[in-house]
C-alpha cells in the first residue's frame, strides 16, 4: 500500500511539474519585447486598430489577451498582454472568429503573419503581397495545443 502512495504522489507531482514547465518555459525563454517608441510610431501611422478583449467565447483563464493592436501597411504591432503560452501564431481572418470551431471552420481562409515569442508587445512584419484590407480580424492561436487566444476586429 506504502508503495501506491509513493507512486501516486510522484506521478502527481510529475504531471503538475510537467503542466508548470509548458506554462513558465515561453516565459523564461522569451525574447525581449520591441521598444515601447518602436510599437508607438507604427501605432500613430496605423491604418487599422482594434483591441483584444478577455471576454472572448473561448478565452479562459489561462487563454486570453487583452490590449490594442494597430495595422500599417507594413507591420502589426500590438501593446497589452497575453496569457503565456508556447507556439503562438498570428492570423489575419476575413470573418471574426472567437472560437476554437470557428477558427478551424474559416482556417483556410486565413493568413497567418508570422510567430509571437513576446507577451507583453509584439511588432511583426506583413508578409510582402498581404493586403490587410481583404481581412477584418487579427488572431492569435496557439498552434500546438490548437487553443483559441484572442481574436480582434478591426476597422
């Protein structure tokens, strides 16, 4: 019976150790965000902006985002945070998703801009050809765990 105990109280401890690592690894091993003047100059010329909201459909307590993000013509640039995590993709959409389903549905319509290694701000380039104005929503997904983040319309 001892030996059940040991057992199970190791294999809890093991899983709970590995769940903290998945969340605190991005973390530890996240790049330096971009300068706060760099995200404000591309924020003043934006053509587009929206915000990411907590009270998203499939957000949760440990899958959200909150902040304002801003579109030039040749950068996406957001300021506010997200929940940590690893593998973060962002998508431009055509239609607004806020969920799991709905993201999977519309994928394929979807360009996906590039990856988010930072939580706090980010500033990633268009890819060249993109006209952001065939789109109206900005995702982020997190790509490993196929777990909806946030999502932002914008006009």
């Amino acid at each position: 019976m001892r030996i059940l105990l040991l057992l199970g109280s190791h294999l809890i401890f093991a899983v709970v150790g590995f769940a903290l690592g998945i969340y605190a690894l991005p973390i530890l091993t996240q790049p330096k965000s971009p300068a706060m003047q760099e995200i404000q100059n591309i924020s003043q010329h934006a053509l587009y902006n929206g915000m990411f909201q907590r009270e998203r459909l499939d957000s949760d307590f440990l899958h959200w985002g909150e902040g304002s993000i801003a579109i030039s013509d040749t950068q996406i640039v957001f300021i506010g945070e997200l929940a940590p995590g690893p593998d973060y993709k962002l998508y431009l959409s055509p239609v607004f998703v806020e969920t799991e389903q709905s993201f999977e549905q519309y994928k394929d319509t979807m360009i996906q801009i590039g990856d988010i290694k930072t939580f706090d701000r980010f500033s990633l380039d268009l890819p060249p050809g993109v006209n952001v104005a065939e789109f109206n929503t900005v995702v982020v997904w997190c790509e490993s765990f196929a777990e909806f983040i946030t999502s932002a319309r914008y006009n």
